[in-house]
C-alpha cells in the first residue's frame, strides 16, 4: 500500500512542478503571491517523499500478529517454491 501512495505522492508533485513552471496556464491569485520557483521547488519535494515512500514499500508478508515474515523456499532456480514463512524479528 506504501508504493501506491509513493506513487500518489509523486504524480501530485509533478502536477504542482507543471503549474510551477508555467506549462500548465492556471489563474489561481495564490501564485501571484508566491514566486514559482518555490511552487516548483514544492513540486520537486514532493515527487522526492513520493519515490523515498514508494521505495520504503517491502517485500514479505504480515503475519497473524502483524509481524513481518519472509519466504521459506525448496528447490533451485525456476524450480523453487514457497514452502513457509519465517518470522523476522
């Protein structure tokens, strides 16, 4: 759910560096206050915490009590497969 988010955050971002550069004609009074730069600068800040959000999303499952569990796998190459789950502490 965290990549999705991520990937939210960033679209957003690069929305708000579009307006910010201009590319995007919007008449909002709000950026005739605030210069552009610092809307594309927000914009750019954004679409970082999207792709660090995004990156923070591991692999793995939850278990029963909401611990973190990896994949316990037999076999070799294409041949392996999921036989259990190990916790992680």
């Amino acid at each position: 759910m965290k990549g999705v988010t991520g990937y939210a955050v960033s679209i957003a971002g690069l929305g708000v560096m579009a307006v910010g550069f201009n590319m995007i004609p919007v008449k909002w009074e709000i950026l005739n206050i605030v210069p552009t730069k610092y809307v594309s600068g927000v914009g750019l800040a954004l679409v970082g915490i999207g792709i660090f959000i995004a990156l923070m999303d591991k692999g793995g499952r939850k278990g029963k009590n909401g611990e973190d569990e990896v994949p316990i796998y037999e076999g070799v190459g294409r041949s392996r497969r999921v036989v259990g789950y190990r916790k992680v502490k």
